[in-house]
C-alpha cells in the first residue's frame, strides 16, 4: 500500500507531458504564421522594387 501511495505523488511525468503538448502547440502556431508570411513579404518586396 505505501508503494502505491509513493507511485501516485510522483507527477514527473505528467508534468513532462503537459509541456511537450504546450511545446507542440506553439510549434503549430509558428509554422502557421510562416506559412501565412511568404505572401506578404512578396508584396513587401514587389513594393520596394518598384522603386527601382
């Protein structure tokens, strides 16, 4: 019964677990955004060398 009282108290893992899923979630989020920046930095670009 001890063992088993010590094992339920041991929460490495679930924290462990709760960053990997923060980290993943703002890794989607960045390679969302960067897929949504191509496009503007191109009229960025269009912009600037219409000046020359």
């Amino acid at each position: 019964m001890k063992k088993r009282f010590l094992f339920s108290k041991n929460e490495d893992g679930a924290t462990a677990i709760e960053y990997a899923f923060i980290a993943s979630i703002v890794g989607v989020g960045i390679i969302s955004g960067l897929q949504l920046l191509p496009p503007a930095l191109n009229a960025v670009f269009a912009e600037v060398a219409s000046y020359f």
